[in-house]
C-alpha cells in the first residue's frame, strides 16, 4: 500500500488464513484446509480476528453485523471482506 494511493491491499484467502492461524483463534488451523472446509469460530475468536483485521489491514467490521454469523468458512470470510469491504 503506498502512501499516495490511499488505497487497502486485497485481503486474499492466504491473508484470511493467516488470520485465523493466530493461536487466539485456532491453535492449530490445518495447513491443507480446504477454503470452503466448515470454520467454527467462537464469540472470543471472532472479536480477535477482527480486531487483527483492523491492524494489519485498516478494515472495520462490527460485530453487530449480521453476515458474521455467514462467517463459516476461509471463502465466505474473503468474500464478505471483498464485496463490502473494498474500493
């Protein structure tokens, strides 16, 4: 991301993984997981995944929004941050 263009980097899948690779969230997410493979996230890892998406990447969710609860799987997650939450 430069300075001048203002502009977020894509949140790809690989960045949605490593996301939730965090301990705080999964302590071991299996590497070959499957992008549409079922996640359960719980009310505690949810908040800490997006509380990192807000660090790294600038992008605010909250939590109140009704489609985290459509957050079952690395895919789903991407494309909710794609389709809302991109230029």
């Amino acid at each position: 991301m430069s300075a001048e263009s203002g502009a977020r980097p894509r949140i790809t899948a690989g960045a949605v993984r490593e996301l939730l690779s965090d301990p705080k969230i999964f302590s071991e997410l299996p590497a070959g997981l499957d992008d549409d493979a079922d996640l359960a996230l719980d009310s505690l890892g949810l908040v800490w995944f997006l509380h990192q998406l807000e660090l790294r990447y600038g992008v605010e969710v909250e939590p109140s929004e009704a489609f985290l609860a459509e957050f079952t799987s690395i895919r789903r997650i991407t494309e909710y941050l794609a389709d809302v939450h991109e230029p």
